[in-house]
C-alpha cells in the first residue's frame, strides 16, 4: 500500500469516526440496550483490518461482530442477554441470525473474510433498524446505516 493509498483509508477512518460518535445516552443505564449492541464500528473495523491484510485481526473482530448480533438477537426477541450470550444460541435463535452467523466462518483469506463480514452485514442492518425501532439508541439511526454501507 502506497501513501497516497494509506491517507486515503485514513481519510476514510476520521469520516466514519466523525459519523459514529456519539455520547453515551444515560437513559439506558449500564448494560443496556445500545451499549455496544447496535454499534457498527465491529463491523468497519473488521472490514479495515481484512483490506490491510491483518487477517487473525479481522477474524478475531468478525467474531466480535457475531457476538454483536446475538445480543441483538436477544434484545428483538425480549431475552434478557445472558452473561454467556452464546451459550445455547443456537435453540435459542431466530432462523435468520442462525442462518447468518452458520454461513459466516470463512478461511483465513481476506476476500474470504470481506464476503462473510458482506453476509452479516445484510442481516446486522436488518437488526440495527429493528433495535431503533425499538429502542431509543442513543445515535441516529442514518448514522448507522451510512457506517454499514460502507462495509456493504
């Protein structure tokens, strides 16, 4: 990668923080609903790390981005999040998730990784939308979908 190539994905990384951040809303309390749960920064970062070829990175943040969606799993379907969020998902899960998270475990190559980090993403927005809908998240939800399709 050539610096012009580096500034531009820094460039890149200012923009999305600058859309992204946003105070904690207090309202929601420690540990709830929007705390981490409707955040795409897993999601971008996973993307970053895959495109600069540091793979174990970007499959250890994939990862983070499924447990991302089980919460959000939980939260749709009203089950309190368990301290073990995966233990038992998958009786626990909706078909889609289910569906999505079995079809997400690529090789260890980066296209591979971007097409799963793809897959997760279409059902992440679904769940973004609907924790929105649901909940008041303490970030506007065009921010949200803006920072995931850019990963899209």
């Amino acid at each position: 990668m050539d610096a012009r190539e580096e500034a531009s994905g820094d460039r890149e990384d200012r923009e999305y923080d600058q859309r992204t951040r946003y105070p904690r809303n207090e309202a929601q309390g420690a540990g709830g609903c929007g705390q981490g749960t409707a955040s795409p920064a897993a999601a971008h970062e996973t993307y970053r790390r895959a495109k600069r070829g540091e793979l174990f990175y970007a499959q250890t943040l994939l990862d983070e981005l499924r447990h991302h969606m089980v919460q959000a799993d939980d939260w749709l379907e009203v089950r309190t999040p368990a301290t073990m969020v995966t233990a038992k998902f998958e009786k626990r899960a909706s078909a889609r998730v289910l569906a999505d998270l079995a079809m997400s475990y690529p090789p260890c190559e980066g296209e591979a990784i971007l097409a799963a980090l793809r897959l997760l993403v279409g059902g992440y927005r679904y769940q973004v939308l609907a924790l929105h809908e649901k909940f008041q998240l303490s970030r506007p939800r065009e921010n949200d979908m803006a920072a995931l399709d850019i990963v899209a």
